[in-house]
C-alpha cells in the first residue's frame, strides 16, 4: 500500500499466481488485511440479501396408468384415407392431405359414418 502526494492511497495489483508486485512485506500484510476485511464484510452482505431456500416440490403419486382413448369414427376414417390420398397427390403438403381427408369427410353420408364408429 502506498500513498501519493494528495494522501490517496493506492494498493498493488496481484499478478495471475497471487504474488505481489512491487509491495514490500509490510505493504503485503496490510494488503492482505485488507482482503481479509472486504471478504467478511461481502459475507455479511451476501448472507443478508440472500432470499431463503425454495421447499422442493413433491413427487407426484403415480396413481392409475392412464389407458390411451378410443379413436373417434373421423381418425379411424383418416387412418384408412390418408395412403389413397398421398398417392393420388404426390407433391402435397401435409395441411393439403388433411384438408382433402377433412372434405372426404364431410361428404360422406351418416349411414356412411356409421361403419366407422366402433
């Protein structure tokens, strides 16, 4: 540590080992001193600002494996549709073949529908 003309008092920089640069012993203990103080003081703060600790959360009970859901009558008729209708439009998208399989769909007749619903 050392002072200048005006009083102010300036410290050495540590190099990447922690080795003082140009300090004397003396100045190498005020130095460290000094270190120590700022450390406990930043401990204080941190303890003092810290928020407390979140509870964990609990584990959700497994209670029943939910059993996958029936197809409605429209998927099953999707799932049998949807080869014929790429084949017959190669270069359509996949919003195109859904919206082609949507209007088979709907031009189907109720007795029609019926065959699909299990």
């Amino acid at each position: 540590m050392a002072t200048d003309k005006k009083g102010k008092v300036s410290l050495t920089i540590r190099a990447r080992n922690n080795k003082l640069k140009n300090a004397s012993s003396n100045d190498a203990s005020k130095l460290k001193e000094l270190n120590s103080a700022f450390e406990s003081s930043k401990n204080k703060m941190n303890s003092k600002n810290k928020k407390p600790a979140k509870k964990e959360k609990k584990a959700k009970k497994d209670t029943k494996e939910k059993k996958p859901r029936k197809l409605n009558a429209y998927m099953v008729f999707a799932m049998e549709v949807r080869e014929s209708v790429k084949k017959n439009n190669p270069t359509a998208s996949i919003i195109d073949i859904a919206k082609k399989i949507g209007a088979l769909w709907r031009a189907l007749s109720d007795s029609e529908k019926q065959k699909y619903k299990k």
